[in-house]
C-alpha cells in the first residue's frame, strides 16, 4: 500500500513524504529517476503514432517498441543529468535540485553502479531498435538517433556543454520534436516531411518551455554558480517574456499546424485550450511569489509547474483531436467516441481545475 501511494504521489507531484526506503525498490528507481516527467516523452510518441496513423500507416508492434524506447531513455537522460551535476558538485545542499524531488545520488537511494548499469542498458536497448529501423525503414533514423545521444549526453555537460551554453532549451525542442515525434512517424511511414512538423512543433515548444521555466526557477542560485542557462543569458525578465510568448502562441500554432495537416475543421478544438492556458499566462507575467503557496506540492518550482501545464494541456487536446480527425478518416467511430470523451473530459476537467489553478495567483 506505501507503495502504491509513494508512485501515486511521485507522478503527481515529483516527490512524495513516505520513506523511499521503506517501498519496494522498483517504485523507488521510478520516482528516483523522475517518473513524474515522462509523460512528455509518452505524448510526443503517440502524436507522433496519430500522424502515421492518419497517413494510413501504423503498425501496433513498432509504435510499442517505440514508446518504451523513448520512456526509458528519458529515465536514462534524468538520472545522467544528476550524476553528472552531483559529481560537478553542482547539486549541493540547498540547491533547488534537492529541494523538488528525492536526488539518486545525495540521498543514498541509488548507486553509482546501478545508475551507469541501468544508461548503458537503455541505450544498448535503443541502438539496437535505431539500427533494427534503420536498415529496415530508413538511413535517417541513425542520423536523428545519434543527434539524441549527443544532445542527451551534451545536456549533462559530456562533449559540450549544451545547459551552460543556454542552449538546453533548444536541444530539448529538437529531442521532443523532430527526434521523437518526427522519429516516430519516420519509423512508421518511411516519410519525414515538413508537413509533421507543423502539428509537432507547438508541442515541442512546450517542452522547451518547462525547461525554460525550471532554469528560471533556479535562475539566482545557477547564476551564483555560473552555469549560463538560457534565462541567464537573455535576463530574467526577457526570460519570463518569452514563456508568455510560447504559452501564448502554441494554441494558435497547433490549430493552424492540425488544419494544413490534416485539412479538419476539427483543428479549431485546440482553442478552448486557453481556458486553462490564462493562469500559465498570468504565471508567466508575473514574479515568482517569495514564499511556497498554501497547497503547492512541488515548491521550489514554480514557473517549471506551470510549464509543464501547459505541456500537459496543449499534448491532451493535440492527442484527442488528432484521434478524432484519424477515426472520423476511416470511419473507426469506437475510436472517434473514444477521442470525443478524452476531449469533454480534459475540457470539463480544466474547466473544474481553472478556479484552483488561479487561487495561487492572487
């Protein structure tokens, strides 16, 4: 039962106030390694899988494949990311880092040998399936997995570093956006055109815009120990801006990039999204409150939280709209009803939410 409720509150809210020693060692791994974040990476797969699907090419056994490739390697990229910054000595007491979620290392949870056994596992696990794909789909796809694997070990400072060159942003955008959903559908069509891009890049921009906010979230303490994120290198305030920008923009850009995609009328359902789009907006326009908001479950970030909203959101409205136009192709109606209640549910549900969203913001 601890068990069930440490994972419960590990996906919600990064960390959660029952023992880790006391579960059992797999929900400890999982919530170690931040199992509260991949659900990006689910839902750039499975955007990914609808556009195939749409394009009248899918096959189940691939897209599975697929999904736990990229779900493990996102483990792999957390736990790479705190090894790295706790041997730098840059994950240090009173760091935001140790403050959010429970670190693998620092708290004596994971070792050092079962961290490198679990990467090297992972990526032995996805280079076997890139070049399974590659000869039997498509040269590119070892280009675009070899642009992973630097860009994942260059976030973490290995080759070059991309975090303290304020270019994580970026190469976060490229991962979740060309490499996993564009990838996705290249392994599953045989096809990588611009046009995927157009439904894609709304949602990867959101990814980008997490990380966005975490950096500015530990924007004084990163500045103290000079690791030159994006936030650092614009400003705070430009920063903040430019979060607003993107939380702004993606709605719109997703329903243009659905309607040219795809040519449904249907693309105009991302817009009810702004129902719970306005309190990222007002998160973003305003300074970070100086002390944990009563309730707030994941205190000290705080523009990271609303990042990931917005991720959250914009992915739920882009999978079932996606779904919808898919069934309503190919007369699939179970599947049209299926993406029909994912819709009124995300919409009835942030609609009940908005009012608790925007209580920590007065």
């Amino acid at each position: 039962m601890k068990g069930w409720k440490a994972l419960s509150e590990g996906i919600r809210f990064c960390n959660t106030n029952i023992d880790l020693k006391d579960v059992h060692p797999l929900v400890r791994f999982l919530l170690v390694a931040r199992i509260c974040v991949v659900f990006m990476s689910v839902y750039s797969v499975v955007i990914g899988g609808l556009m195939a699907w749409i394009s009248g090419a899918f096959n189940p056994l691939i897209f599975i494949l697929i999904l736990i490739g990229f779900v493990l390697i996102h483990l792999a990229d957390n736990l790479l990311n705190d090894y790295s910054d706790a041997s730098k000595g840059i994950d240090t007491s009173g760091y935001e880092r140790l403050m959010y979620a429970p670190h693998p290392i620092l708290s004596g949870l994971l070792g050092i040998g079962t961290i490198k056994l679990y990467i090297a596992s992972t990526l032995i696990y996805s280079i076997f399936l890139a070049a399974y794909l590659t000869l039997t789909v498509s040269p590119l796809i070892l280009l675009l997995a070899l642009l992973g694997i630097v860009i994942m070990m260059g976030y973490s400072g290995y080759g070059i570093d991309l975090k303290g060159l304020g270019l994580g942003e970026i190469g976060v955008f490229i991962v979740w956006g060309p490499i996993m959903a564009g990838g996705t559908y290249l392994a599953l069509t045989g096809a990588y055109t611009f046009r995927e891009a157009l439904v894609y890049t709304p949602y990867a921009l959101m990814v980008s815009l997490v990380l966005i906010g975490k950096h500015l979230d530990k924007y004084h303490s990163d500045y103290i120990k000079r690791i030159y994120t994006l936030p650092i290198r614009i400003g705070y305030t430009r920063a903040r801006i430019l979060g607003l920008i993107l939380v702004a923009v993606s709605p719109i850009l997703a329903t243009i990039g659905i309607y040219l995609y795809t040519g449904s009328p249907l693309s105009i359902l991302m817009i009810p999204a702004y129902i719970t789009l306005y309190p990222c907006l007002k998160a973003f326009g305003m300074e970070k409150p100086r002390e944990k908001p009563q309730g707030w479950n994941i205190w000290p970030l705080w523009y990271a939280a609303w990042g990931y909203l917005a991720l959250d959101v914009i992915g739920r409205y882009l999978i079932a709209i996606l779904l919808m136009i898919g069934a309503l192709q190919f007369e699939a109606y179970i599947y049209l009803l299926i993406g029909g209640l994912y819709y009124l549910f995300s919409l009835i549900n942030d609609l009940r939410n908005r009012k608790n969203y925007l209580s920590y913001l007065n």
